[in-house]
C-alpha cells in the first residue's frame, strides 16, 4: 500500500499545466469509437481511469493507437462494435461504467461491466432503472457492479426527470437515446456537466437544450472529428486550495477547462475571498478555456451556497481542506451525493481533518468546518484508496510544520499520474512510499 509523506513546504512559485480533463477524455474515446472515421485526440489523460474506457473500446474491436497523449481512435460507427471476449473491467471509474452502461445497453451483443473494490460498491440503480424503462436489460447484484447486459434489446425513448443532478446519469441516458425510437427528453432539477452534449455537437449529431431540459432524437450518426482536451478543472483544485492557503504563493495554471458547469470551486473559493484571476480566456472545441492566476489570500469559512453544490462536487475534499484554513466556521448541505462516492468523502474527510486537530460536525448531508491550525497527527491519515481524499490532505501540507502520512494513496494514478511531480516542482514537499 502506497503512502505519501509532507513535509512543510516552500513558497509556492512557478507556471504549470495539470493533466488533460477526465471526463473529456472518456468521452471522446466512447464518443470517437462508435463515430464513423478517424478521430485524433490530443492531451488525452493518460490515468487508470481513462485508460480503462479506452482499453474497454479496444477489447469491442476498435482499432485505437496511443503514443502518449496523442490518441488516435479509427471509429467503426454506430453498430460496429463487437461483443467482447471477457468482462470490461473499468477500474475504480464510476464515469466509464455508468455512461458505458447506456451505450452497451443498445448492441446487439451481451457485455458485463466490473471494476475495482470500491467501484463494486457503488449505486447502480439510478441508471439500471430508466435504462430498464427504455426496454434495456440490465442488471447487478443489489443494483451494484458488476452488471450484465444483455444485447439484441429495442430501445424506446423516454421522458426522465433526474432524481439527483448528475452528468452521469444524463450522459448514460442520452448514449443509450442515440439509438432509442424517437425522441428522449431529460428533465434536470440542477445544473450538471455538459460535457457530453458539447461533444455530442462536435461529432454533428444535434441535441437540443432548453434551462433546465436535454433532447436527443435517436437514429442518427456521428461523423469523426479532432479534440484537443483541456486540463482538468477538478485536479487544478488542489493547486487553487494550495495557492490560496499558502502564506506565499503566486502560481499559475495553464490551459484549464473552465466550462461552466464545472467552475464551483472557483465560485466557492472566491466567496471565501480567494484571490483568483482568470486570464486568457478562449474557446476551443466548444469549452471555455483559461489559465488561472492565484495568489496567497486570507479566506473566511462561509455558508456554501446550494445551487453551487453540484458545480463542485468533486472538488469538495480539497474545499474542506480550504475551509479548514479559514477564519470562522464553514457549512455544507444539501452534498448527500459526495458519501457514494469513491468513499463516503464526507466521513473520511471528517476522521481525516479530526485527526489534524480541525473541529468539524458532520451532517447528513453535509459538514461543519472550524478553522484553525493543524496539530500534529497521532496516526496517519486513512484515504481509503480515494484518490481525490489523498491529494487533498497533501494540500494541506502547506499549512503544516510537521510531517502529514497518508495512507492508501495508490489510487491517486487513476486520474492525475503526475500529481507528486507537479506538486514538488512549485514548492511542495511531497515522498511517496511504498
């Protein structure tokens, strides 16, 4: 079991670009599979994650070339997938396995879907029930990985109000309407990504938006095209957070995907009075993108806003990290969607930040953070294999005179490989071990 070791850090200092987007890059390899043509795909993250979705592509017969992060994918449309020889084992990857479910639910061939301890673990139900209302057969055990599609199903439309804001879920029921009879229309009670629908416009397949609403009309085809990804909003979080709880630090983030829909944690931190700058910003292949300028800033704990909670709901470790610095208490509700996570992140933050000596309550559907300094920890920090739980306690190292160790840090490669790098080379001080 890997672990990692702060130390306290110096001034943080310097320009750098973190990973391609995650969700983008799984994207474009579904996308890009089932189009008809070559795609080629440039600054495609080269973490477990993604590279579970491509190697599940490949194993259904289409012919995908890696050098790096240049990725090229020879599409075999929209019915030439193959039925693959053994279970499509998708990792820790919750995006894979929720949106490959919609897409593999219309073939005609059957296909299970597996993945690591954690992922097992996961609700599947949310899209095993309006994928069974489309006529799909689908399955798990206790509505959980792995589950067993079977093929060769007609697949109808549907009118679907979202039980929770999701992208994963609306992705996974618009795949699964590209090849529905008629039109499949998607209520959303919140905002959620919009990752899918933007790239589903880059292929040329039309989908209707309204505030609130998402249409697809099935029967269509997608025509190859070339995606440059951006980098990752969600791991820019932990250098945001860094940055801005550092006592000296000026540091800037290159190229980043600054989509709407994904810029909570820059709306969040900014109310806390972080010092945050967008600079250069520009449009490439329908995202917004910046480079992104923070600076040390004196932050105060706030009331977070709810209707900014789907909008960062992956980057609420390292925001609990933030809060934990700030003057004053900090709330969160209405985040019941972050205990099914690759953790309970809610819980195991919680245990992790008591640990350090930060006071905090834990709601049930949120937290209650009190600012103060760290203590020195008694035991080290337990990430349970969550990726984004162990890179925001290194975060917090900035703050810290002693040693931080946490444990359980393997699982940090399924979506930013390069993390301890990039991190040592502005002034943190980071060892993994093993």
């Amino acid at each position: 079991m890997a672990s990692f070791v702060t130390s306290q850090s110096r001034p943080l200092r310097g320009s750098i670009k973190v990973p391609g987007d995650k969700s983008i890059s799984h994207r474009s390899i579904m996308l890009g599979s089932i189009a008809t043509g070559i795609t080629k795909v440039s600054g495609f993250l080269q973490g477990e994650d993604s590279l579970a979705t491509l190697n599940s592509f490949k194993e259904m017969g289409v012919q995908i070339d890696r050098q790096g992060s240049n990725v090229i994918i020879n599409g075999v449309g929209m019915h030439g997938l193959k039925e693959p020889t053994k279970p499509l084992n998708l990792g820790n990857s919750g995006t894979s396995i929720r949106l490959m479910s919609g897409l593999l639910s219309a073939q005609n061939f059957d296909s299970e879907l597996c993945g690591d301890e954690s992922l097992s673990k996961r609700p599947m139900a949310r899209v095993i029930e309006p994928l069974s209302r489309m006529g799909a057969d689908i399955s798990g055990r206790d509505s959980r990985p792995p589950l067993i599609i079977k093929g060769g199903k007609k697949l109808s439309s549907l009118n679907y109000t979202l039980p929770v804001a999701s992208a994963q879920i609306k992705s996974c029921l618009l795949l699964a309407g590209l090849y529905a009879d008629g039109e499949t229309h998607i209520i959303e009670n919140g905002i959620s990504r919009d990752h899918t629908e933007r790239m589903l416009r880059g292929f040329g397949y039309k989908v209707n938006t309204s505030p609130g609403e998402v249409s697809i009309i099935g029967g269509g085809s997608l025509k190859a095209c070339n995606i440059e990804v951006p980098s990752d909003i969600s791991s820019s979080a932990f250098f945001m957070v860094a940055a801005s709880i550092a006592k000296e630090a000026d540091i800037t983030l290159l190229a980043v995907n600054v989509n709407p829909t994904r810029t909570g944690v820059i709306d969040i931190l900014r109310l806390m009075g972080a010092n945050i700058k967008l600079i250069n910003e520009r449009l490439e292949a329908g995202e917004l993108i910046a480079d992104i300028r923070i600076c040390s800033s004196k932050l105060k704990g706030i009331n977070i806003p709810e209707h900014l909670v789907p909008l960062a709901i992956d980057e609420f470790p390292v925001i609990f990290v933030a809060a934990s610095c700030a003057k004053g208490e900090t709330v969160l509700t209405g985040a019941k969607e972050l205990r099914v996570k690759e953790s309970d992140r809610i819980q195991v933050m919680a245990d992790g930040l008591s640990s350090l000596g930060i006071e905090n309550e834990v709601l049930d559907d949120g937290i209650k953070i009190v600012g103060g300094e760290f203590k020195e920890q008694l035991a080290p920090i337990k990430s349970h294999h969550d990726h984004r739980i162990s890179m925001s306690f290194a975060v917090a190292s900035v703050r810290s005179n002693f040693e931080i160790n946490i444990d359980g840090v393997d699982n940090v490669k399924t979506s930013f490989p390069n993390f301890v790098e990039l991190a040592n080379s502005i002034g943190m001080s980071i060892i993994e071990t093993n």
